[in-house]
C-alpha cells in the first residue's frame, strides 16, 4: 500500500507507475483505492463509477477498470457534505459527521471489493488517501493504516519535498502514529525533487536513521506528469500553447476536468484555467464551461465572478461558447430542482444562451457511448455521468448522435453548444475537427498513445531511481 505523508505528494502517479512497471514484468497487476475523495470519475466497464486515477492506473496495469478497484467514491457537493457512491452507485449524500458513522459499514465494502480483485490478481497495488499521520481520523479509518490492517498490507510512506519540511513530514509521521501503524510501514520514498538527486543522501540517511525504515529511492520531478489525467483539482493549470485560445472558467465544485486534457496537450492550442476574481479573457476564441459537482451552487459562483456579464460580451464578440454536462445545463434558461437534490428545492435562472430547460432528477445516467458528429462528422465516444433531463427548441439541432439517439443542444448562430458527453474531446478525429471549426491548425495527435508513452516514460523514469526489486519484495502474500 503506499500512501502519504500528505495530501497531493504523487501517490496515483506512482501507483500508476508501478501497476505499469509490474504489468510489464508480466505479472496480472490491480490497482485498488479503498476510499477516493474525487469530482474527477470516470465509468467503469460494469456501469459504475470511480475515481479517475484509478481508471488511468488499470489502463496502465492493461485491464478495464471495474468499480471494485475503487469501491467508496466521495463526491464534495458543499463544504460539508459529499456524495457518496458504494460500488460503483450512489447511495445517499452524507455530512462529515454522519459519514463517519457509516465508515464500519464501508470498510466491509472495500475489503468485499478487495478479495473479489484479488481472485485473479498476483499483485495489488494500493492507494492511501491523505496521510495516516492525521491520527484523529485513525478510529474507524478505511482510507489508510484501518485497511492496511484489515488486509495485512505492507505500506510505503511517500513524502514531497517540493513543498519542503519533507524530512519532518516522514519522521512526524513515524513520530505520531501508535506503534502497532508504525510497524506497518516498511520503507519510503521522496518525490518530486529537483536537481541533483545526490544532494539529498544526508537527508535520507537521517530519515533512515530516526525512522529505521528502508529507502527505497529519491524520485526526480516527472516533467510529463501534466500529461497524464489529473485527480486533484490542484493539479490542474493553464497550458500555454500558441494558436487558439480556450478559456476555462475553474468552477468551485468542477467535476471531470479530464476534459481538458487531450485540448491541453495540442501545441496548437492554449488552455487557460480562469481561477475566481479574474476576468473571461476578451481575446479568447471558445469558453469551454466544464462539469460541475453543485450545478445550481457553481452557477451562483459562476455570475458571482461577473462571468455572465464577460460571457455575454464574449457571445456579442461572436465568440463561441461550450457547456459540458453541467457546464450545458448553466447554459439553458432555467435549471429545476424540485426534489432539493442539490440544496433547497426550487427553480434558478440559467444564463440563457441556450433556449432549453433543465430538470434535476435522482436517477443517475452512467454509461459508455460512442457514435459521430453530425450531419456527417467523425467518430466519437465518452462517457455520461449526470443527473437531469435537459429538453428545449435548440434540442431540435443536436450536433452529434450517440448510438441511436441525438445528443447536444446548439443555438440559432451555431455558436453556442452544449452537451452531457464527457471524454468527447480524446476521440482523435473529432477534436481536430472541432477545433478546425474554430479556425486551429492543429497536427494529428493520437491522445491514447500519447497517454501510454507518457505512462511508459514514467516507468522508465522510475526505474532509475526507485529500487523496485525491494519494493516487490516487501508485498505480503495474503490469503484470499
């Protein structure tokens, strides 16, 4: 199990490395997350949720993600409250409070998803959560060390010393936890360090030394990181390619950011993340308004920004705008709730770009689609994860067709659109047809291979510098 000496020091990066690394050894190789906090999902092959990292970490071990490789999947829909999907579904939304009420119930979940991974797995590779030296949280814990006990797995703490202190993070860590935790822990790992790695040998034997754990490397910066789909809303930030000029307005609950990925990566194309208090751009060519967590909340932070003013400016401009999912639905002229699933029931104006109309249902669609872009268009597939049905006359001019039904709504101008497919943009042929409707030059770029040679530049990368030999060594044979 590896897990951290804090939040965001590359956890899913390296389990994804690994799972690679050994997949390539030719052992059947499984990631597993026992409890996920995440509004980046994806869909599972069995018609489920997980967290991203996870689906990128089976694409890396060459197998189809599954929900039991992340079997609790919390949702942040406000600053206490979550919504929480069990296997793959969802199955209530819980405040903090009474989500940890509940943790007794989810570990069993998590160890039933565990075993059934297991069955034709010679090694799993498990992701912590956060750390495990927030010891007010080890009673009841299924993220990190209450697992790892559950299941007798070895751990490996990971710190990053990019943001400093990363000595006092492992030797706090080693400090404050109860021994029986501190047992568990068979070596670590610094990340993310920049320049000459030998610089920092005193720094590991002192870890070493006050921890009398094993160390099992010095891990460089991994430049392409940016390259590979992100789980931490941190982690993602502006690209700065030439050409056309995508804005991203970043919502307060952005949900499936991994939209922006394959965009980002056309040198073609500049991506720039509008972070709150700015401006929309005046110059940019296309507003691309993402998925969104809280659609009604994000659509309040939304005009309290002065986004809807910018963004009427940018339309009169003859600019082009595209909601996505709930992106789409803040588009419309009115977003329904009449069932409070988001908040207080009740009705909100949209921004009205679109002439259709929104209403919020609990039914969840989750499926994996494919189909092409209308009249006649290249090929598509993504993915829908959303609540809500969104009809209305610009409904009537859908832009593309997913199996046998239309999908999309576009104004009278053809300049605004919207649609609930996510994922749209990695079908190759599609994004350079879009962004050629824009007016970009873009050079073909194969976004799937892309992400596997950036998978396999990381193993590589990995190899110099992390002994995995000993690391495989250390994994404990459980009985199933």
């Amino acid at each position: 199990m590896i897990q951290g000496a804090g939040s965001n020091v590359g956890k899913s990066m390296i389990v994804a490395g690994l799972c690679r690394h050994f997949a390539r050894q030719g052992l059947r190789v499984k990631p597993f997350k026992p409890q996920n906090m995440s509004n980046n999902a994806a869909v599972t092959s069995d018609g489920g949720e997980i967290g991203r990292a996870q689906a990128l970490q089976a694409l890396a071990c060459g197998v189809p993600a599954v929900v039991d490789m992340n079997p609790v999947l919390l949702k942040p829909e406000t600053d206490v409250g979550a919504q929480v999907i069990v296997q793959g579904k969802r199955v209530a939304t819980l405040k903090a409070r009474d989500y940890a009420k509940a943790k007794p119930d989810l570990l069993s979940k998590a160890i039933e998803s565990y075993h059934r991974i297991a069955e034709d797995a010679d090694l799993i590779v498990i992701e912590g959560a956060g750390s495990p030296a927030e010891i007010n949280l080890r009673a009841g814990d299924i993220a990190n060390m209450g697992f790892a006990e559950a299941v007798d797995a070895p751990v490996i703490l990971v710190g990053d010393i990019d943001r400093g202190g990363v000595i006092a993070q492992l030797v706090g860590t080693h400090a404050v936890l109860p021994a029986s935790d501190r047992d568990r822990i068979k070596g670590f790992m610094v990340n993310k360090f920049r320049g000459d790695v030998s610089l920092f040998d005193d720094g590991v034997t002192a870890i070493s030394d006050m921890t009398r754990w094993a160390s099992l490397g010095v891990l460089p910066w991994f430049s392409d990181a940016w390259k590979l789909p992100a789980e931490d809303i941190m982690d993602i930030s502006s690209s700065a390619g030439a050409g056309l000029k995508i804005a991203v307005p970043r919502l307060s609950r952005i949900a499936n950011f991994d939209d922006l990925d394959p965009l980002s990566m056309e040198p073609g194309v500049s991506v720039d993340i509008i972070e709150a208090g700015r401006p929309l751009p005046g110059d940019a060519d296309l507003v691309l308004i993402p998925g969104s967590k809280s659609t009604i909340g994000d659509l309040a932070h939304f005009r309290a920004q002065g986004w809807d003013i910018d963004l009427a400016a940018h339309v009169r401009r003859g600019g082009h705008v595209l909601g996505i999912c709930g992106g789409y639905q803040m588009l419309g002229r009115k977003i329904a709730d009449p069932e409070g699933i988001e908040g207080p029931a009740g009705t909100v104006d949209g921004l009205g770009l679109l002439d259709v109309e929104t209403v919020m249902s609990p039914q969840k669609r989750l499926a994996e689609v494919s189909g092409h872009a209308l009249p006649n268009g290249p090929e598509l597939s993504g993915y829908e994860i959303h609540i809500g049905k969104t009809k209305g006359p610009d409904c009537e001019r859908p832009w593309m067709r997913l199996g046998d039904r239309p999908e999309g709504a576009t104004s009278t101008d053809g300049r605004v659109r919207g649609c609930y497919l996510h994922g749209l943009f990695s079908s190759d042929a599609f994004r350079k047809a879009f962004l050629a409707g824009l007016g970009a030059q873009v050079d073909p770029l194969d976004y799937t291979e892309a992400v596997n040679q950036t998978l396999d530049s990381l193993v590589d990368h990995m190899a110099l510098h992390i002994d995995t030999t000993a690391l495989f060594a250390l994994a404990s044979q459980i009985e199933k």
